[in-house]
C-alpha cells in the first residue's frame, strides 16, 4: 500500500556523501510508487543550486541527480523560503523548479505525512 | 500527539522549531540533552535520561522538560502519528 | 506495533547507533514487533566483524548480533553504501573477489527497496541520525 513519504533534505550536496545516499533512496521510493515529497531545508537548499559540476571532485552532480526525480514520479518538491532569504538563494539560482513554503506550510506539509525521513 | 520530533544536536533545534505544531512533542537525545538546560516552547518537552545523566546534567534540566527513559521513549513513539528526526 | 528503524551513523562515531539499539531493545520488551533495522549511510558499519570492542566499551556490533540472533530482528544492510565502505558478505566477496567476507552473517546485505518497504510494511518508522 503507497504511503506518503516526506523526505527532509537539510544537508550540503558535497560535504558528506549523505546527500546523493538520500537522493538514492527517493529514486527507489519514487519508482516503488510511494506518494513522495521532498522538502529541501536550512543548507539542503544548495542541493539546488545551478552550476553545479560534480566532476570537479570526481563524482556525480547532486543538482543534476534531482534533476531526474520527476522521471521517478516524483513531482512535489518544496522547499523552504525562510531558509531561501536566509541564503539569499531564489528561483533563479535553482536548477530545479519548487514550491515555496513558509512555516506554517511546512507544519501543515508533516501533519500530511505518513513517514518522514532524512 | 500529531508528531514527535528526536532532536540529537543543539545545532539540530534551528531547523526544529520553526515547525513545531502546539501538539507536537519533542524528544531530546544525545547531545540534544544539553538543550534541557533552558526553557523550550512550542511542544511538549522530555529529554532522554541515559544521556542526562551521562552527561552530567541531571541538576541542570530545567523544570518544564520531563526526563524520559528509553521505554518512554518506545510510548511516545506509540502515541504520535509520525516521526521527524532533526540532526544538522 | 509494527516499528521499523533506519541507523544513518557509524558505531563510536556517533551515538545515533547506540540510541537506535537500545530503542529496539525497549521496544521487544514492551511487545512490539520490530519488522526491520534498515542500516544506511555510515550505518552499514555496524555490521563489521572484524571490530574489537575495548573491555570498558559496549560492543554495539555485538549488540545488534544478539538482537538479530537471539531475537530475530532483520538487520538489513543498505548494499550500495555498504560495498564502497568495505562491508561485504560472502556472496559480494566473491562477486568482487575480495579476500575476506567483513559482514556478519546475521546482516543481510539487501537493497533500496528493502528500506521502503520497510515503511510501507510498518505502522511506525524512526530515523535514528548519524
């Protein structure tokens, strides 16, 4: 039975490998047919940022490994605009289009969920 | 209880609290015990005991924040609908 | 209850790996059951025979074993973060040809889905972070 599942991205793309782990994870229950979102949060928003290379480091480009979610069926990607004026990012910046979410929709996007995750 | 939020970091109470929900409980562990010292609003409060007192804090958690042992810990899981984990 | 977990942090790196087995261990004995302990990230380290606790140091390894062995939780071992942090069964030692198989036989290295269905299949689901 599909769940919804929320997953809450507030890491940076590079400084660990758990970034691109979790991106993992999201493919599979995109493709496993689970009612995901995702909330990028804090510095998971840089996961977004445009102009990323990857292969700077030897490694894959976690921009462009979002970049494949709606192919995964995965469409709901929010994130959050008091953690977007904090950065001084917005939808210019981003590789990717999102929703925008202050935190009073936030609360109300977890209390939608079955499972929330990182 | 709608969602019990572990928070295991001081660091990890930023992204926390902004979405806490006034029926929400929160659980400190780890190093999220050191958080007990003060007063918190927003939810309700308990914090791990192995850790508090492992850390020496047990004379420090302040009044409003219910120390809780991991059996408690297993019930409050039991009586929320979800959980959220918060770790910077 | 049906309770699944997942453990993102590596044993003594951490407390995350600690925290998740005593939760467990409180949870058999309340009468719940626990479907799967689903070990990502640096999780996947728990697995590691070869570690030697100090004698004044729990060993969490052999802590989550006897809950595997004694108690029959399923320890599930993410397969891609485990191969490239050297965790290995025999079957991937083989695969691979490496000298020696570094997972216990009580953890089964397993794949992704292994991790949904473990939310799907359970009423309650903890991330335990690293």
């Amino acid at each position: 039975m599909a769940k919804r599942i929320l997953f809450l991205l507030n890491r940076t793309p590079y400084g660990a490998s758990h970034a691109l782990e979790a991106i993992e994870a999201i493919l599979v229950a995109g493709v496993l047919d689970q009612k995901v979102s995702v909330l990028f949060t804090g510095a998971g928003l840089y996961q977004l940022l445009s102009d990323q290379d990857g292969g700077a480091l030897g490694g894959r480009t976690v921009g462009k490994m979002l970049g494949a979610l709606p192919e995964y069926g995965v469409t709901d990607l929010f994130a959050c605009r008091p953690s977007a004026e904090r950065l001084g990012l917005g939808d210019a910046n981003l590789c990717l289009p999102v929703a925008w979410l202050d935190h009073a929709e936030q609360r109300r996007l977890i209390n939608r969920q079955d499972i929330v995750t990182s | 209880m709608a969602t019990l939020h572990l928070v295991n970091k001081p660091a990890a109470w930023e992204g926390c609290h902004p979405l806490l929900d006034p029926k929400d409980a929160v659980l400190l562990i780890e190093d999220g015990t050191y958080l007990a010292q003060q007063a918190l609003n927003g939810a309700a409060f308990h914090a791990l005991e192995p850790d508090v007192r492992a850390r020496g804090l047990s004379r420090r958690v302040h009044p409003s924040i219910r120390t809780a042992s991991f059996d408690d810990f297993v019930r409050l899981v039991e009586s929320c609908e979800r959980v959220v984990t918060w770790s910077a | 209850m049906v309770i699944s977990i997942a453990v993102h942090g590596a044993p003594y790196a951490g407390a995350g790996s600690r925290t998740a087995l005593r939760f467990v261990e409180s949870a058999l004995r309340l009468g719940h059951r626990v479907h799967r302990v689903f070990f990502y990230h640096d999780g996947v380290l728990a697995a590691a025979e070869p570690g030697v606790a100090p004698q004044d140091e729990e060993d969490l390894h052999a802590g989550w074993v006897r809950l595997g062995e004694t108690h029959g939780v399923e320890l599930a071992v993410c397969i891609a973060n485990a191969l490239k942090r050297g965790m290995l069964d025999e079957t991937e030692r083989d695969r691979y040809e490496r000298k020696a198989a570094t997972a216990h036989p009580a953890f089964a290295i397993v794949g992704l889905g292994q991790l949904i269905e473990a939310m799907t299949a359970s009423d309650r689901f903890v991330t335990f972070a690293a």
